[in-house]
C-alpha cells in the first residue's frame, strides 16, 4: 500500500479531486444513527441510512454551489434525477469499501500525514502549514478529523480505482482517427428560400386567429403576482452590526506578523557545470575545476557574466537567458543554493556552490528585505476579518431564532425583523420569477411563496436556504391569480404568429419542391436556386447562419456520395439547402494535439472501464435501493448547514 501511494501520489491525488469518478464525489463517511427509520438502500445487507444520504446530498450542494456561484439553485437538489444519483453513489462507494476491506488496504497514520503534508494547498512558502491547513479546512466548513479520516478512506480505495481509470493505453491509429474526424472539415454552399417573401400572401382569416385563441387558453394569460414581505438573514447583514474591540484588532495583527509580511527576496543568475550524483570521482573532480575556473573568469570580468552563462552553462532552462533565474523567496530552490543566496548581497558572486545537480557560480543580481505593513495600512481588513468572524459565530444561532419565528409568528414577518434587527421588505405586485429575484433567484423560495398554502393562508413561508448562509422567508400580503388576456388585447400578436408560421411553412414547401429538382439531376438555374460562396466548416467553429441540426446533418453526409445535399430552418423561419461539396481532412496532426486526443480517449475509456468494475462488484452483491421510500422523502432534503429547528408534533413542516 505504502509503495502505491509513494509511487502514485500525483494520481492518487487527481484521483481524490476528479468530478468524473462519481463515488469520490461524496467521500465514504458514515454518519450512522439511523434510528427506526428503514434505510434508502442496502448492499449485502449493509444499510444506507438516510441521515449519510442527507449529508451526501448537503457535500453534492456545496460543490455545486462552488462551482455555479450566484446560477446555484438549492432547488436543483429536489430533481428525482440528481437524488437517485446520489443514493446510487453512496451504494458504489459501499462496494469499494467492501471490496478493499477484503483485500486489506489501509492506510496508516504515517502515510496519511505524509500525504497531506504533500498537497500543495496546504503550503505556505513551500512548506506545509498547520494553519494553512486549518484555515483551508474551516473554508469548506470541515474539521481536521473529519477531513483526514474521509481522506484515509479514499486512499484506501485509490489501489482499486486508479489502474482502471489511467492504465487505458489507446492505440496511434485510433488517436490519430479520432483527431481526424474531430478535426475535419466540409466545403458548404448555402441556399436560402426567405420567409418574408411570402408573408405577403400569408393571409390569416379572423376565424382562425379566434380558433387559435379558443384552442390555446393558456397561452394568453397574465402571471399570478403578489404583493410579498420578505426578510433575509445573512451572515453579512449580521456582520454590519457587529462590533469590534480595538484592542482584539491590535492583538490579530501582534498575533499574526508574518501574515502582514513580505519575505526576504533575493533574485540571482548562475552559470551550471552538471555532474551526477552517480558520476564517477574523476568526473566530479573535473566538474568541480571547471566551476573554479568558470568562477575564476566572471570574478575577473563580472560585465561578462552573462556572456559566459550563455557559452559554459549546462542549465538549459536558464543558459539562454544569461543564466537568470528570477526572483524567488527562501523554500524556493534546493537548500545549498539558497543559503549561498540568502547569505550574500546584492552585486556578489558566489561559489562554486555544490548541489545534487552539479557546481554552480551564482551572481547574486539584487536583494529586498523582508518588509511589514503597517498596522494603519491593514487595520480596516482585520476589522472586518473579525466582524465577519463574530459574525459566523452568531450566525447559528440567529439561524435557529429566525426559523422558529418565521413559524411561531407565521402571520407576519415583522416580528423577526424585529428581534434580529434585520430588515423587511414589502413590495408591490410581483411575478413569480420577480420573487425569484429577489430572493436570491432561487426558485425553491418563488416555489414555496406562490403554493397553495401560502397563497391560501396568506402564512410564512420556511426560512430557505438562498445561498451560503443566507436565508430567506416570505409572505404574500395580496394575491392576483393568473387570468386570461382579452381577445382582442392578444388578436393582433395572435395575428402575427400565425402569419409568420404560414410563411415560414409556404418557404419550406417551395424548398423542398426545388430540392426535389436537384436531386433529379436538374442545374441550380433550372431549380431556381443561387447558391452562395462555399465556406469551409468544421465542427468545432460552424459559419453563422448554419443552424446546429444542419450542421450535423452535414456532417453525417458520407464523403462518397457528394456532393449531397442537407436542410435546415432558419432562425427568421427560412428554409436553407446547403451543397456538400467536399472533405477536406487535416492537412498534419503534431505529436502534442495527438497525444491529447490520446489522453483524452483514454480517460473515457478509463472511466468506462471504471463503470463496468462497479458493474461487476454491484452483481456478486445483494443491492437494493427502496425507490418508494426516496421518492417520499423528495423535498425534505436538508441544504442548509443549520440543524433543523424544534416544532410542535404536527406542526408546518421546518425547513432548515
């Protein structure tokens, strides 16, 4: 185990990072205390409870949330789709865990802290930062335990996952026709029957325009709307009112100087004289005379220095610049090297310098101390690093106080603007998609606001969850249902439509009828048609005017059988013909874009590969998912951070 993981961790790592792999999605935590209540799924009897399918669901909104930032919808969390697929993830995370109980993969307290101390995120300088890791942990509102025991557990899956999702090997040939096809490209020629030269002759009768209205009821009707109260409680509103002592701004900055501070800089160029760590004594020692000599030279003539990296250094990355290497902070090269560095002034030249990769001379081109801020110049952000931090703290509990008022005092919303200092806004008549914007866009609380409880009762909504730490109630104060426009509010638009339908429809008649001509064989002036200029198109960068289902139409034409023709409606309903006229494959295909195609077919073919594993795993189990019992609880999904509310025993249903 240990030597996968050493020989493996970058895998391991993009492994344990990959939104392809669904069962890394959600980690393999086990929140137990199930209760009485009968699981959501069982695999070879092992149960899965509804309080790990709940907690799977709250991870899978935050990485949305993540990901779509202001266009996250909690909402999103109630598609039955996007529910079965978690409890499906949740059953495959069991199998693995099954699988690599059996075969004894663990992973010990050794290997797990040299893991973490390896991943980047948590360095600071170049070197693993225990605050660093604390602070990066506490952003994702996870706690160190939690974080390395779900991590120990994922390593321990990696041996079972990581040969089939990166050991697929895909041959040259099948890149290279991949690529190919992908890369290819078509000679089209368009010919467009506009639909405005017959809106002329579309006449549309009045009975017809009457009979469309009659049959289409609800295409005319004006939106329900709703005079609403609304109340948000954010962690920023609460921020706002939080006070900050001067003497806990002052210890912040004493407590925390290096975070005020600039590091030590140095900036250097170096010529290189290489030898191994496996080179022979003879080759080292000559190495090492040549470095004398080289520091010899450029101690002699210091103008010349970057002449002579150009002609004697053995860097390649560096040599054709002079043997300049850049600015960079202590941790940022070997230790040898650095100490030389830090330990001169700019202007010196140092060595010969002995490092694993040879004998360097080191000019040293310029040094900038360490440099602090000043607590006037910072003051302003640790006062509000601090409020917001109050202000987390109080969050929970004004969360819990908000929920319970919203339903103790459901009738207004008046009172918990008042007990929590918040503000409550009244507006005038709005939409439902107005509602939605004003809560955030967040169609859970628009859904919510306009059901026939609230409309009805005229109560307080739930406090919903909007965004992260944001929460929403609402209450209609006067309703306005939906109802039907007058015909002859809508006749003319009704009108319109269907005059513009009759010519697209009399356009892709007269189109389909000069097709049919050259298909037969007829010349393009006897099917009256004028082509335009061929274009070249390709998949990726299709020329405007060619809508997307003509464009993989044209596409699916077999190269043998052009020239072809395809059609397509215009976006103004015109009718199109485009000529097919030629193939034209890619003129050369380099080895990088072709090892990409590569790469790219082999992570499908891994993730594949992946998929009949759990395939095979999931038919030597007993796997059972109890879709009614899923479909019940839909909508009672918890998305919030905050634990649900105390209410009476038959009380309105608290949402968290």
């Amino acid at each position: 185990m240990y030597d996968f993981l050493a020989k493996h961790k970058r895998i391991v790592q993009v492994l344990l990072t990959l939104a392809v792999l669904p069962f890394l999605f959600f980690g393999v935590d086990r929140y137990g205390g199930g209760g009485d209540e009968p699981p959501l799924a069982t695999v070879g009897g092992d149960p899965i409870t509804r309080q790990e399918f709940d907690q799977a669901l709250r991870d899978q909104g935050d990485r949305m949330r993540q990901s779509l930032g202001r266009g996250y919808d909690p909402a999103l969390l109630d598609n039955p789709e996007v529910r079965y697929a978690v409890v499906e993830n949740l059953v495959n995370q069991r199998l693995l865990v099954g699988e690599a109980t059996r075969e004894r993969f663990r992973v010990s307290d050794v290997q797990l802290a040299q893991f973490i101390a390896g991943i980047e995120a948590f360095h600071v300088d170049g070197k693993f930062s225990p605050e660093r890791y604390r602070d990066v942990l506490q952003a994702q509102n996870m706690v160190p335990a939690g974080f390395e025991e779900r991590l120990r557990r994922d390593l321990a899956l990696a041996p079972l996952q990581e040969p089939l999702a990166s050991g697929s090997l895909v041959a040259r040939s099948s890149a290279l026709r991949y690529l190919s096809l992908l890369e290819q490209r078509r000679e089209v020629a368009a010919a467009l029957i506009d639909a405005e030269s017959f809106a002329r002759d579309a006449k549309v009768d009045d009975d017809a325009v009457k009979a469309f209205y009659d049959q289409n009821p609800n295409a005319f009707m004006t939106p329900e709307q709703a005079k609403i109260e609304i109340a948000t409680l954010s962690i920023d509103a609460i921020a706002e009112k939080s006070a900050v002592d001067a003497a806990a701004v002052r210890k912040q900055y004493d407590d925390h100087l290096a975070t005020y501070t600039t590091p030590e800089e140095r900036s250097a160029a170096h010529i290189l004289i290489a030898a191994r760590a496996d080179a022979s004594d003879a080759d080292k020692a000559a190495a090492k005379k040549k470095a004398g000599d080289v520091a010899a030279r450029v101690r002699a003539a210091p103008a010349r220095f970057a002449e002579i990296a150009r002609a004697e250094s053995q860097d390649p990355g560096s040599a054709g610049q002079g043997g300049d290497l850049g600015s960079f902070q202590r941790g940022s090269m070997v230790k040898p090297f650095e100490d030389a560095v830090f330990a001169a002034q700019a202007g010196d030249i140092v060595g010969p310098v002995e490092t694993d990769f040879g004998w360097h001379v080191i000019r040293v081109t310029g040094a900038r101390a360490a440099t602090q801020r000043p607590f006037d110049e910072v003051r302003a952000q640790i006062e509000a690093d601090l409020r917001r931090a109050a202000a987390q703290e109080a969050f929970q509990s004004a969360a819990d106080q908000f929920q319970n008022l919203v339903y103790e005092q459901a009738d207004s919303l008046q009172g918990v603007g008042k007990a929590l200092g918040i503000a409550v806004q009244t507006t005038d008549f709005v939409t439902r998609t107005q509602a939605q914007q004003l809560a955030g866009n967040s169609a859970k609380f628009a859904e919510a606001l306009f059901s026939p409880e609230s409309v009805q009762g005229k109560r307080n909504t739930d406090a919903i969850e909007v965004a992260p730490s944001t929460l929403v109630a609402g209450r209609i104060v006067e309703y306005r249902p939906a109802a039907p426009q007058p015909y002859d509010a809508v006749k003319a638009e009704i009108r319109r439509q269907l005059e513009r339908q009759a010519a697209a429809d009399a356009a892709a008649r007269v189109g389909r009828e000069k097709l049919a001509l050259l298909e037969q064989g007829k010349s393009d002036r006897e099917a009256g048609l004028a082509f335009g200029k061929p274009v070249e198109l390709s998949r990726n960068q299709p020329a405007a005017g060619v809508p997307p289902d003509a464009l993989a139409k044209i596409f699916q034409v077999t190269p043998s059988s052009l020239p072809s023709y395809v059609t397509g409606v215009t976006p103004r309903g015109g009718f199109a013909i485009f000529r097919v006229i030629r193939v034209i494959e890619p003129e050369a295909i380099d080895e990088a874009r072709l090892k990409l195609a590569g790469d790219r077919l082999g992570d499908q073919l891994g993730r594949e590969f992946v998929s009949a594993y759990l395939a095979s795993l999931r038919a030597r189990s007993d796997v059972t998912i109890d879709q009614a019992l899923l479909e019940k609880q839909e909508g009672e999904v918890r998305t919030t951070s905050t634990p649900p509310a105390k209410r009476p025993s038959g009380g309105r249903r608290m949402m968290p």
